[in-house]
C-alpha cells in the first residue's frame, strides 16, 4: 500500500469544509460509503444538534479485545487568516500537503480509513480480533459530540476492547496525560445611571475588574498548593480569562459585564474546590462594590487523561512507533471521555504537529503519513494474531 492511496483520501477529507459547529451530513455520508465498501458494520449516531453526527464501525470478527482508532472529523474556521493556497482543496508543495485540518486531524482519520480497507478485503489474512472506528463531531468545540457517541456505543453494550488510540498530532510519541478543562463565564450585574452621577449605580464592569483580579490570586493559589507535575511543560492547574464583554454607552454606568474563563486542570485534580473560590471571591466583590451580582455558569468541560503507561495498548503503541518512553501533551482530547466514559484504557499517538494547528497554511508531510501508516499497519498485524 502507498502514501499515495493516504493522500487520495486526504484530499477528500480536506475537500468537505467541516467546520465546527456547523452541519456535518456530507463528510459523514461520505465516509460512511468509504466504510461500508470495507465491509464495515457502521452505527450512525446523531448528535444533540440538528445535522451533526458521528460514526462507529467494526472489521473483523464481532470478539473481545479488538482496537479502537479514534479522531474527530470537525475542523476549526479559517476566517481571517491567509492562507497562500485554497485551505480546503488539499494542496502538495514538496513533500507537505496543505489544508485546514491536514495535521488535527484528517491525516490520521484518512490513514484510519485505508487501514480498514486493508482490513477488509478478503485476500488477506482476516482478522482474529475487530477494528473499531470511532469518528466524532464538534470535538473543536469543547469535545461535545463525542459524548452523544459514546452513549450510542453504550447501548449496544460493554465495549469489550484491548483499548483505544486517538490520533491526535503528537509527531507519533506516545502521549498517556493531558490536562482537563473547564470553560465557565463570570456574569457580572450591577445597576445602570447616566454617568453624569455614577454614584447612582453599580458598575458591573468594576465588578468584573474585582474577579479579573480574583482570577489572578487563584492562579498563584493554585500555583502554590498544588502538587506539581514535572511532567508537564506547566506543572500546574492553569486559569485565564479569556473573553470580557460589557457596556452599553460610555454615558452609561454598565449593569451587565461577563467574562469568559477557563480552568485547565492536572490529572487527578476536581474544579469544584476552585469555583467556590471563586465563588467566595465573588461575594466579597459584590460586597466592596456595595451591591450587585455575580453568578458563576459552566459552559463545558472534559476531563484530563493519565493512562498507565504499562497497559497493553501503550506497549502496542511504544512497539509499533518505534518509542522507548512515553510522553504528555499540554492540549486537551477526547481520551479522557473514551477513557472515563467506555472503561478502556486509551493513548493519543499520531501524525502531524499540533503547533500547526488552527494556522494559515496547515499541513502535513508525506513521511508523517508514511510513519502513520506504519504504525496502524502494526496495529493491524496484532488484530490477525
């Protein structure tokens, strides 16, 4: 098998513009027909909004211990950015192939897809154990559509595997951690007057200056009473505000301010000691202001990852990329959901580098896809064993 079969599929894959958030009908349907001419058996699970759906399929025998692959289909918007080339027409210069979503993470997900053509046809050895497909929605926004995925693969029952690898872009090290998130908004209230007397009101813009504050002594909290985790490039919990919003007119003291922030947390560790810090802070603000209002609201959230990394399928994964250690990685994945969610041990290993990413001009290098396909195709060889 070539590349080049990778790339032909690459640039089908690029060619939907599936952006997050958005339908995703024709890149499922598409991907569906590619499956099912592999001989897959594919449950098509709608997500919680309209024209959004993810994919679970199966090659080989219906026995305990198979394997998932795992990756989302969605990509990131590409408004505003300049791409020197169309980013959703797959374009080769040299040996890199442009596009928006060629590295995170459409070139794992079409080497996902040639393998369970391989995997399927009949003039190989078959299969002793099956290979599962998972392919998700809207996982740009926060890993929402998993969730839906994973409780239609749980009605059909305990998923009974050797584990799971999401092909996140790690440049094919072996990732077993990451941190968890959760995003939230600060919704500050306080109380309108013409600004010629501003003594009449509460300003909710200086309410939200108080928790920007707060945000900031958290941070150091955190920094200071954690256990750190060497590990990582950050060895603590992170948190940052992100977005702020508020103000009607400049003559206007603001009764509405909200500020959009985030925790990102170490393995192991729980938000909720942190919002009611927070909480707490909140409550002192409003009480030097005079009055007002804060509410804390949880917009989402996903867990972080900490596999061992002695379960099988790391040591599958260490084997077949050609590793001696293990790795971590400082972006979130739908591991810890597939991990938490579905019982199964679960890795991110994969072609391609994040730092790439959600920039003008992403892409991916021919060698990364031939190192992908290396390694499934070791994945591959364990099922027929």
């Amino acid at each position: 098998m070539s590349v080049s079969e990778i790339e032909t599929i690459l640039s089908s894959l690029v060619g939907f513009p599936s952006v997050c958030g958005l339908p995703n009908g024709e890149i499922i349907d598409w991907i569906e027909a590619h499956l099912l001419a592999s001989g897959a058996r594919i449950r098509r699970v709608p997500g919680d909004a309209p024209g959004r759906y993810s994919l679970f399929a199966a090659v080989g025998p219906q026995e305990a211990e198979g394997i998932v692959l795992s990756a989302h289909a969605d990509v990131v918007p590409v408004t505003g950015q300049d791409w020197s080339s169309d980013p959703f027409v797959l374009t080769r210069r040299e040996n890199r192939l442009y596009g928006r979503g060629s590295s995170d993470m459409k070139g794992f997900l079409a080497c996902m897809l040639h393998l369970a053509r391989k995997a399927g046809r009949k003039d190989h050895p078959p299969l002793k154990r099956p290979l599962y497909l998972a392919i998700s929605h809207d996982e740009e926004l926060g890993c929402l559509g998993v969730r839906s995925l994973i409780e239609g693969i749980r009605e059909d029952g305990d998923l009974q595997v050797a584990g799971c690898i999401v092909g996140e872009p790690t440049g094919m090290q072996v990732a077993v951690a990451h941190k968890g998130k959760i995003a939230f908004e600060i919704i500050c209230r306080g109380q309108a007057a013409h600004s010629a007397n501003p003594f009449l009101g509460k300003s909710a813009i200086t309410l939200a200056s108080n928790m920007v504050e707060a945000l900031s002594r958290l941070q150091e909290h955190i920094r200071q009473t954690e256990r750190h985790d060497g590990r990582f490039e950050v060895p603590f919990s992170t948190v940052q505000a992100g977005l702020i919003s508020g103000g009607a007119a400049l003559n206007i003291v603001p009764d509405l301010c909200t500020i959009t922030a985030e925790l990102r947390l170490l393995p192991g560790y729980e938000d909720a000691p942190y919002l009611e810090w927070l909480e707490n802070a909140s409550r002192k603000a409003v009480e030097n202001l005079g009055g007002g209002e804060v509410e804390l609201r949880i917009i989402n959230s996903y867990p972080g990852l900490n596999a061992s990394p002695s379960s099988d399928i790391c040591s599958l994964a260490l084997h077949e990329a050609g590793r001696n250690q293990v790795s971590v990685i400082d972006f979130g994945t739908e591991a810890g959901l597939l991990g938490e969610k579905l019982g199964m041990d679960c890795i991110v290993c994969g072609p391609g580098s994040i730092a790439r990413a959600h920039k003008a001009d992403e892409y991916i290098t021919l060698p990364e896809l031939a190192d992908a396909e290396r390694f499934l195709n070791g994945v591959l060889e364990h099922l027929r064993r």
